[in-house]
C-alpha cells in the first residue's frame, strides 16, 4: 500500500467538513425562478412535442392524437431537508386549453418527479405521467396536480369531465374536485371550464411544517386572487419525494385532440411564488375564423358596387344577392328545417351522468337508451345511444331525424332533438315515466326472461287501461299507415316497443327498423328483421315489410296484452296464437283472459278483442282487417261482419258465445252473429 492511500486523521476531519459544508449549502440554497412568458427557455428540459412558440407560450400538445409533451425545469430542486421533512414551496403559472374539433383530451397537470423522463408514461387518460403498468407503484415518486378534460369512466377517481385532482405515485386521485373558484369575501362558489380557450391561473401551495397543500384556480380576467381554495388537505409528501426532484409540467392527447398551453410560470421554495406580470402573458394561437359564407361575400360585392356604380347597377347587385339568398334557404334539406334542434354532446352527457348504467332505461340492437335531464330547461328526456358498430348507418339517422322526426299525432314518441359526434349517433325522445308496456305486463319477468304465470302476480293493468292502450297503438299506426305523407311501416310493433305516459296514454316508439314509401307505391324488399311472435308469415318469403305486416304483429299485441301471456313463452314455448285458437274451438276463448283480472273484465268486449287478434294473426295477408277498420271494430263505429275468412292450418269449429260460429280452415267462412246478440 503506498502513502498516499492511506487516510490521516487531518485528512478525515478535512472530509467530514467539506461534506457538512455541502450540505448546509444546500439546506440554504432555496431554489425562485419566475418565467414570465418563455421568449428565452433557459434552464428548460422539453421533451416529446413539447416546444416554445415564436410568440413566447410554452406548448405542451399541438392538435395531433395521442401524443405527450414535458416541460421540466432543468436542474433539480432540493425538496426534502436531511430525510427528515419536506420543504414548504408555492409555484404560480397560467395555463390555457384550446379545443381542436370538438376537443375533449385529455389535459395537463403540473408534476414533481424524481425524473424528467417519467419512464413508463403514457398518452390519453395517463397525461404522460404515469402508464398501465405502473400505477399506484411505491417507486414512481410522482406528485401531480392535474387540471382534467375528460372523465375516465369512474376507475380513476374523478368527479366529471372538467376537474383539477391531486396524484401521489397514482392518476387514481387523492381528491377530486370540480374545476372552480369562490370568489368575494362570501365564498360563491363559481364553475370553471378549463377547456375554454381562456387564460386560468392556478396556485399550488405546500406547507412542510403542517403539511397541508392548497390548490387555487382562477380566470385571469378575476384581478384578485380568491381567498378560499378549491382543494385544502393534509398530505405527507415525505414517502413520495427524495431529496431532490424535478419540476414542471406534463399533458397528454388521446382519440380528441387538445393544445395546452403554459403561458408563465413562477416557482420557489421556503416561500411564496413571484407574482405573475398578467400584462406580459404571451398569445396562443386560436382557432381560425370560418370563411365568410358565400352570401356574406356576395353582399359585399353588392354593396361595394353600389358605393362605384350608378344606381341601376346598385339594384340590380342588390337583387342577385336577395336571390342568392333565397337559392341558399332552398337548399337547406328538409330534416334541418323542419327539426333543426341538435344538442351539444356535452349536454346530453351531463344530462345522462357520463351515460352512467344507473340511468340506463333499456338497450336493444341498435344501443341503449338512457334517462337524461337536460340542465337547461329541467326536462327528463329519453336518450337514445345507437353503438357505433350498429348496422344503422348516417343515412337512416338522418332518415329518422328528417322524416319521422316530424311526425306529430298523440300516440307516438316525440323525437325532440339529435347529436351526432363521431361514431356516435343520439336521438333524443320525450320521456315516458311508466315505462314499456312489456314491463308492467311481466314486470320482473321481462328482465329475466322468464315464463309470466298468470295467477302468480296482482293484475298490472285493469282491463280498461289494456284497452284504452291497445285502441291508442292502432290509432297511431293508422296515422303511420294512412294519414302522413308517406306510408310508415313500423316492422316492430310489440309490447316493448310501447311506452305509457304519466297518464297511462300510450306512445309507439323505436322507429330504427321502419321503412317508408310512397301512398300506392309498391315497398322494396328489405333483409328479414323484426321478433320472433310478432312476425307475418309471408315476411319470410316475399322479405317486403308492408302494412299488413304491421297488422299481424298488432293481433298479436292483441293476444297478447288480453291475456297476459307472450306471444312464444320463453320457458314452455306456447303458441299464444295457437293456444287461444284451441279455447276457442272448444268453446271456451273467454278463459284465455289473463286470470290475474280476476274476472274484472267486460266479456263482450273481452270476446272482441281476442276474435280481433286472431283476425290480425291471420296465415294470409289480404284476409287482415286494415288499421282504420280494427280502429272502428274497438270503437264500435263498425259491427262485426257477417263473413269473414280466417286463414289457419287446422279446420275445427270455434265457439265464441257472442258469435254463432267460427271456423278455421285453410279457406273457410266464418259466420258471425250480431255483436250485441250474445248467447
């Protein structure tokens, strides 16, 4: 061993010295730097898509998808003092996020790391702080307050899709709040929409010695700073810092696109941040001016000609423009004249809680409907989802909304509105408070799936209601059939499909399957669709949806509703049909009455109704009553005819007591008595 390697005792003490030394300084060396606009980026780390703009903003996103930008002081900040306790900081900066098509992604947070490369981040809901594989891991040393523009369906502990939280090693939140600011000595407290294209300043205040932290947002356009905080709460950041950390700003994109924006920043520890110079804040781009429409131009043109030119010429400018104008009215199509009410999606997703399972009314094969409560006006509305996979397309969306949303008669839904972002399709109906006539008719049952046993329950509906709503669905799709300008084939006419209002008045709905053609036209051949009990006979064959098979699915929502039992049982497999056929023959149709009446019914009445849903449900479309006559036959404007042809593969004789006799065969005449001849 030479000399030199050995260490003396002054060698030692020399050491030891130095090393304290070092660390004085450093428990001495508050860090305070102020960027008041980011004209010159000294002492800046940007990384990703992160960059400085010619104009002096620091941006952190542009408008590409899923991408992430850093921003990081470059050298790192002592934050912890001998392993002991965290050191008090404060920091202040001014942000802004502009929208970039209908926006929505996904924001920014200001963070303190153990490292500028944030190794494992990720875009979309993970603002490029942390990733999937990684969350929640003791080793991050991640601090972040994030200023959110989208709701990530409730597995990250957010309040909404416009909310600033506080993350430790995590982006499931210590605490969420909504974005806002109590303003005046009374604590009002005031929303904030972060992605508003506006200029917010924000706060972030750590106490080492009580270790509280405050948060505080404000527009810039508030000149004094509100006294309150948004979010005041004890939290020990001694487990998630190390002695010296990074500081800056992270933000992230996903499927939407957001520019985010630091606009000046001022940090410091052992005391309070510089105030921010708000005179001195940079401009960002903003969204550019949509081209003055052709009538603007034109009207322009108009009038500078007349400023140059005689009079007559003036006129004559004048008159092309009126007339320009009248083209462009002219070709405006019709669905956005009639029904030109479209809904932000933003509204109908606050109206629906995020489209929440909670508010989930019922789902079928085109999506889901949802209960909704428009902010605005107070009123609970029906929205309808239609899945972006579905097979519906914009041209039937547009069908919907153009053509039977203006259609207007008292027993069907009201369409009352429209939304269309992306691959999402929403209609937006009134709502009906007592639900879907299935789901009082079988009640648990419907959701199940199960066999309804007649006896087994109360009556849902008294015979009067049954009735009232069964001469409601005929009288609208009368109206859909006869009265509108077009003929309007429903092709899924059953219980599910009927709504009851609050005064138990019944509205027909879900026109995702109709079809419509012209009165006297001929209807074009269409894929198969509709439920199994419901559907005509001839569907299978010719594939052309027609009143007639609309009428069939009607006689067996006839059945269906005077006897409480669906048309195929779910269970047993029962013909509803065939069953009440049968009675019949033996003379006994009045016992296929849902029992749960309890005998409560008019018998006449009962017997007319069950002869009109075998007369619907007949094999042959011809031999089925039209709409307008099941109409008169329930209204008693028209008696029972004398002959009729009821098309079935059995031939036996049928008892109805009212009527003297009624055969089935594949052709045979029934006889029928006076309606008010009895027995």
């Amino acid at each position: 061993m030479s000399p030199a390697s050995v260490a003396t005792p002054g060698h030692l003490a020399v050491a030891v010295l130095s090393l304290l030394a070092h660390r004085l300084l450093l428990c001495s060396a508050d860090v305070d730097f102020i960027y008041n606009g980011f004209h010159n980026a000294a002492n800046l780390s940007l990384e990703d898509a992160a960059s400085v703009l010619p104009g002096g903003a620091l941006q952190l996103t542009n408008d590409s998808k899923n991408i992430m930008g850093h921003a990081f002081f470059d050298s790192p900040v002592q934050m912890v003092q001998d392993a002991a306790a965290v050191v008090s900081f404060s920091t202040a900066f001014v942000f802004e996020i502009v929208t970039v098509g209908s926006g929505g992604g996904h924001g920014l947070a200001f963070v303190v790391a153990a490292s500028k490369l944030l190794p494992g981040a990720t875009a979309e809901q993970y603002l490029g702080l942390l990733g999937k594989d990684n969350l929640g891991n003791l080793s991050n040393h991640v601090f972040a307050v994030e200023f959110d523009t989208v709701k990530a369906n409730g597995l990250l502990n957010e309040t909404n899709d416009n909310h600033v939280g506080v993350d430790l090693n995590s982006l499931v939140s210590n605490v969420s709040e909504p974005a806002a600011y109590f303003a005046g000595d009374g604590g009002e407290r005031t929303n904030v929409t972060l992605e508003s294209a506006q200029e917010i300043q924000a706060w972030v205040e750590y106490d080492g010695s009580s270790k509280i932290l405050n948060v505080t947002i404000a527009p810039v356009s508030v000149t004094t700073r509100p006294r309150r905080p948004l979010i005041s709460r004890p939290i020990d950041l001694l487990p998630i810092f190390k002695q010296e950390m990074y500081v800056g700003f992270s933000s992230a994109t996903g499927k939407l696109a957001s520019s985010h924006y630091i606009l000046a920043w001022s940090f410091r520890t052992g005391g309070a941040a510089q105030p921010i110079d708000l005179s001195r804040l940079p401009s960002v781009p903003k969204k550019p001016e949509p081209p003055p429409s052709a009538s603007t131009v034109i009207k322009i043109v108009a009038l500078s000609c007349a400023a140059t030119v005689t009079a007559i010429i003036a006129s004559t400018g004048v008159a092309l423009w009126l007339r320009r104008r009248a083209a462009l009215a002219d070709t405006l199509e019709e669905w956005e004249l009639d029904h030109p009410h479209r809904f932000p999606y933003r509204e109908l997703h606050m109206a629906t809680k995020g489209f929440k399972n909670s508010e989930l009314l019922g789902a079928g094969g085109f999506g889901q409907v949802y209960r909704g409560v428009l902010r605005r006006s107070g009123d609970v509305v029906a929205v309808k989802r239609i899945s972006s996979n579905a097979r519906q397309g914009m041209r039937e969306f547009v069908a919907e909304v153009a053509s039977l949303g203006r259609m207007r008669h008292r027993n069907l839904a009201e369409l009352r509105g429209w939304c269309k972002r992306g691959q999402d399709l929403l209609l937006v109906y009134e709502f009906m408070p007592n639900g879907s006539l299935d789901a009082l008719l079988f009640g648990d049952c419907a959701a199940a799936g199960k066999s309804a046993s007649p006896a087994a329950t109360p009556p849902p509906l008294t015979w009067e209601q049954r009735v009232r709503i069964l001469r409601g669905v005929a009288s609208g799709l009368v109206y859909l059939h006869e009265e509108w300008e077009q003929v309007v084939v429903h092709r899924d006419v059953k219980a599910s499909n009927v709504l009851l209002g609050g005064d138990m008045g019944a509205r027909l709905g879900d026109f995702g399957l109709a079809r419509l053609y012209e009165h006297g036209g001929d209807p074009a051949t269409t894929r198969v669709v509709g439920t199994l009990g419901y559907m005509a006979p001839e569907l299978t064959v010719t594939g052309k949806a027609t009143t007639a098979t609309d009428v069939f699915a009607y006689g067996a929502l006839l059945l269906e509703v005077a006897c409480g039992r669906r048309p195929i049982d779910p269970v047993t497999g029962v013909n509803l049909l065939r069953w009440v056929r049968d009675l019949g023959v033996r003379g006994e149709v009045v016992r296929a009455v849902d029992e749960r009446l309890g005998g409560c019914y008019d018998k006449e009445e009962a017997r007319l109704v069950l002869w009109l849903g075998l007369t619907c449900s007949q094999a042959r479309p011809e031999a089925r009553p039209s709409m307008r006559q099941v109409c008169q036959y329930l209204d008693g404007e028209e008696h029972v005819p004398e002959e009729a042809v009821l098309v079935f593969s059995d031939a036996d004789s049928v008892d109805f007591g009212l009527f003297t006799s009624l055969t089935w065969s594949s052709c045979a005449t029934m006889s029928v008595g006076s309606l008010h001849g009895g027995r």
